[in-house]
C-alpha cells in the first residue's frame, strides 16, 4: 500500500489496499481477543481459604 501511495496510484488501487490493510487489522484484533479469552480458561482455579 505504501508503493501505491508514494507513487500516486490510482483511487481503486488506494481503496482496495486500504480494505485489505483494515480486514487485517481486525482479523488480528478478533484473533488477539480469542487467545486473550482461551488464556484465561485455562487458568487454575484456586481454593480460597478463609
């Protein structure tokens, strides 16, 4: 995306480019928030003595 940018590409190459950049961003984003919530599944679970 940055070659076409810098090189003044056209408006449907900065579009399609910018699509693809943000269904990255969020496909990383949802798969950073399942491994988050797996992570914390298997957590022990600990006794409390009281």
């Amino acid at each position: 995306m940055i070659n076409v940018l810098a090189h003044r590409g056209s408006a449907a190459a900065s579009g399609i480019h910018g699509l693809t950049s943000a269904l990255i961003a969020i496909t990383g984003l949802l798969v950073l928030r399942e491994t988050r919530t797996v992570a914390n599944d298997r957590r022990p679970l600990t006794a409390s003595v009281g």
